[in-house]
C-alpha cells in the first residue's frame, strides 16, 4: 500500500505539472491563450474521456501492468513537452501524459481496494496520495523549468521512471490482487452509481471553480496581497488532504453514505460562506467547505466500486477519472458570471452544486459494508 500510495502521488503530480507547465509555454513560445488552453485540454479533457475506457478493458481483463506503465508514461509525456518547437508536437507529448494518467487510475485503484482489503482508512491513503502528488506539480516544475527553461523539461519524467520501475517490482509480489474475484460479486446498480456520478461532478465543480477564483476572491476580501490569497489556497488543499483520510475514519464508525450525506449538507453554508463571510474569518469557511468536500473524496471510489461489482475498472475510471476533471468545465460559467455581475456572485453560484449534491447523496442507499 505504501507503494501504491507513493506512485498515486507521482502520477497525479503531473496532472497538477501540466498548467505549471503552460506558463514557461507562453513565455518562451509566445502560445495565444487559446493555444495555452489547447494544451490544457490535452492534459485533462482527453484524460477524463479515455479514463472510463481504459476501465472497460481491466474490467474484461485484469491488466496490472498498466500502473507502472501509465504512470511512466505521463511523466514522460510532460519530459518531452519542452523539446520541441512545434505546436503539434508538444500537444502530442502533453497529450500522451493525460493517457498514461487515464490508463493508471482503473487498474490502480482496484488494487489498492484489494491490498487495503476492504479497509476505508487504506483507500482514504490512497486518495490523499494522488491529492499531495497534485498538489506537489508546480512544487516540480516551477524551480526546474524557472533555472533551466523547456530545455530541462526531460529532468520532470525522473520521478516517473523511479517510481514506475518501483511500483512494477512491488506488483511482481501481489500479481495474483488484481486478478481476483470483484470486490462485492453482485448486480451491478446503475441506478445508484448514476446517482453517485452526478454527486461527483457536483462537487468537482465546486473545487475546480474554487481552485480557479479563491486566491483572487481571498485577496480582495482580507487584503495583503498574493500571499493571502496563497495562503487560503493552502488551507483548502490542506485541510482537504486531512479530511480526506478523516473521512475513512468516519465512513468505519457511521457508514460511507451516512458520511456522504453529512458532508454534503455541511458543504451547502460552507461554500456560501466563503461568499459571504467577511474579513479574515473566511478562512474558516474554507477550512469547513475543505472538510465537506474531501472528507467523501476516497468513499467515492468504494462506493462507485460496490454499485458496479461486476465493472470495477469501468466505476474506478468515472469516480476517479470523467466524472471528477468534466467538473472543470464549470469555472468558464463561473467566470461568466463573475464578469458580468462581480466575483462575489461568481462565487455564490457555486453554492447550487453543494444542494445538487446533497439532494442526489438522500436516494443512495449502502451497497454493503467495508472493514472499517
């Protein structure tokens, strides 16, 4: 499991890689914002899109090779991205690590679900392995590509090659995990997991249009320039990762969707509050909407698996994958609002999400219970 936490990291730090990337793209290359989104949706788009695929495939056969494999693959995508001077070229190498991302969550996470053995805490360690690794992207590329330009771009897949040759050592000992009976052999409920979906992309909203606008809305509210609005930024990812492996706790002691449906009701003021509540005590309203929203984060993926027994991969691949980056296509709405009124209400719109999600998260029902 440390091993399978580790690399959860290294694959998604490049997902958080790819718009700390975009930057040095634009300066050195003179990208049009358009082009620089292009690069974007190489990375995410493609990603959340193939994601499910790669899902049906290990769920018609188990393929483990695709954890080490998917992880290498997306650092070297991002290696290669600085390389050339061609536009084509670089979407090309921007997209191959988006693949290899979608390609690593489906097996990967039907692993950990065996290796932690039905264990909510192991799979909220999971969770908050590909969390930090997000968050960790910019942490690797600013100072790399800030010293040594696009030149030094291959140096980003060094954490990749390492972590995949590790990973796919430790896999050579659990072979047999992946290829075991599903984790709850029953029907598959796609009825609930629908439910359970539309739950997700709500509150993937909510994060992505935070992630976008907190810092700017945080800056104007308490003053103090960019490190206030860096500062909330840190409280929300932060207090997020924690929350995430409290929610494991929680899910053994209460239920996961006891916890879900909690989560969500606490999200609907949290949010509003970061919209509302003035002076420096937003930062407390971030800290509670980073509660509401990461404490579900891991019990999502169980969830998703136990409603869809049969097709493990196909529920890892949209509970990890579509479901969570399709959420990023909500921060344009949230922008437009935003230029058309102000942020506040940008904001505020937000908190119709929270409600979607606390209104589906009523109608599910437990599929049957996890080892606490």
């Amino acid at each position: 499991m440390s091993v399978l936490v580790a690399g959860h990291a290294v694959n998604d730090l490049y997902q958080g890689a790819v718009p700390a990337v975009v930057p040095f793209l634009v300066l050195e290359r003179g990208y049009s914002y358009l082009a620089a989104a292009g690069i974007t949706v190489a990375a995410t788009l493609l990603s959340s899109v193939v994601q499910p695929l790669f899902g049906v495939l290990t769920d018609r056969r188990p393929m483990p090779w695709l954890v080490p494999l998917g992880m290498t693959l997306a650092g070297v995508g991002v290696g290669l991205s600085g390389l050339s001077d061609s536009y084509v070229l670089t979407w090309l190498a921007i997209a191959l690590s988006g693949l290899g991302v979608a390609a690593y969550h489906p097996e990967a996470a039907r692993l950990a679900r065996r290796v932690a053995q039905d264990s909510h805490v192991g799979m909220s360690w999971f969770a908050v392995g590909g969390n930090v690794g997000f968050a960790l992207g910019p942490v690797l590329v600013t100072p790399v590509l800030a010293f040594g330009g696009l030149a030094w771009s291959p140096l980003l897949a060094v954490p990749a090659l390492l972590a995949g040759a590790a990973t796919f050592v430790a896999l050579r000992g659990v072979h047999g995990a992946s290829s075991a009976a599903p984790v709850s052999p029953g029907r598959d409920d796609w009825g609930q997991f629908s439910r359970l979906t539309v739950i997700i992309v709500a509150r993937s909203v909510v994060t992505f249009g935070l992630g976008t606008f907190l810092a700017l809305w945080v800056t104007d509210r308490v003053g103090g320039g960019p490190a206030a609005g860096a500062a909330a930024l840190v409280v929300l990812f932060g207090a997020g990762a924690a929350s995430t492996l409290l929610g494991g706790v929680l899910a053994g002691r209460w239920g996961r969707v006891r916890v879900l449906q909690a989560s969500y009701a606490l999200a609907v003021p949290a949010v509003a509050g970061v919209a509302l509540v003035p002076g420096p005590a937003v930062y407390l309203m971030v800290a509670l909407t980073a509660v509401a929203l990461y404490v579900p984060f891991s019990l999502h993926v169980t969830l998703g698996q136990d409603y869809l027994p049969n097709r493990v991969g196909t529920a890892s691949g949209v509970t990890l994958g579509l479901a969570v980056s399709i959420g990023g296509l909500g921060s344009p709405v949230v922008g437009a609002i935003a230029g058309a009124s102000d942020l506040q209400w940008g904001l505020l719109s937000l908190v119709l999400m929270p409600i979607i999600a606390a209104v589906a998260a009523r109608g599910l029902r437990a599929p049957g219970s996890m080892r606490a």
